[in-house]
C-alpha cells in the first residue's frame, strides 16, 4: 500500500462485528466499522471507526500518485478491516454549490461501488478541513508543516460528525447515497 500502510504493520484482521445492520440517523446505534476518505490528489486522508460504529480514529495518510493507487488502498483497508460503510468526503462550497474536485469524489464513489460490497456515499465535508487546522494550531503544529496530519484529522472529523449523525445527535448536512 501506498504511503506505508496504515502504522503497527497493518490492521492485523482482527475487527469483528461488521455483520451487524446499519442505522439511518434516527438514533439507533448502527454496528460494522465505518471508513471515512478525506480525498485529494496527492494525499488521502483516512479514518476508521470502532467496531460498534461510535469512535472515529485517524489512521495514516496515503500519499498517492493516482485515483487507481487510492483506489486499490482503499479496497484493501475495507477488506482487512471489514468494513460495514465508506464516507468520502464531499468538497461543498458555502453556498451549498460544487466544485470540480466534488466531481473527482464522485467519480471516486462511483469506482468504489463497484469493487465493493458494503455501501459508500459521499458526506458534506464543509468546514471540517477549516476545524482540522484550528485543532492543529491548538495542538502546536502547523498546517504547512504536516499537510498529512492534516488530512488525518480532516477525515477523523469528517467520521465523527458522520457517526454523532448516525446516532441523532448531530444534523443531518447535505448528503449523497
């Protein structure tokens, strides 16, 4: 894989409870590891969820050098990790309007449905690269300096937001299945 793999030599197989149904957002606790993509064209941000669908945790950035190296990285993680839903990060303007780069998302989300079997959307991301750097500020770092922390934070955000949704405690943005 890409940029290292995902940190302590892999996710090791070991990730049960992806057959359990998903929710839809009215406060039932879906189970099955969700997968967030904070996606661009040099480095993907990823995140993973627990098990039973509540925590995100950032996993390593891929530093790619195409939409197939992202492809296959992502296919991989899904099948080691079992997991139940990907989220790709939806680049929305404030407006609500979309961009060029949305159309790469697209594009994206559409590829993996077909290499995959569990579901992928696309989820608005607005304002959560925005959050990433303020965290990154708070924790001493600076955006320029780590541009992959960056994107792993982005995506841990992107995750959580999506998960606090899944459980009703967050509104719904605008969102693609």
């Amino acid at each position: 894989m890409a940029g290292g793999g995902l940190g302590g030599g892999g996710l090791g197989g070991s990730f049960p409870g992806a057959d359990a149904p998903t929710g839809t957002g009215t406060g039932q606790t879906p189970a099955g590891r969700v997968l967030a993509v904070d996606f661009g064209e040099r480095r993907v941000g990823l995140a993973l969820s627990d098990p039973a669908g509540l925590i995100a945790q950032g996993l390593e950035t891929i530093q790619t050098a195409g939409t197939g190296e992202t492809l296959a990285s992502i296919v991989d993680i899904v099948e080691e990790a079992q997991v139940r839903e990907i989220i790709l990060g939806l680049p929305v303007h404030m407006d609500g309007t979309t961009g060029e780069m949305a159309g790469k998302v697209e594009e994206l989300a559409d590829q993996l449905r077909n290499r995959v079997s569990c579901d992928v959307r696309t989820w608005d991301e607005r304002l959560t690269s925005v959050s990433a750097r303020r965290v990154m500020q708070e924790m001493g770092g600076t955006a320029r300096a780590n541009k992959g922390s960056l994107d792993r934070i982005a995506a841990t955000m992107l995750l959580q937001n999506y998960l606090d949704f899944r459980r009703g405690t967050k509104q719904q943005p605008d969102s693609h299945p």
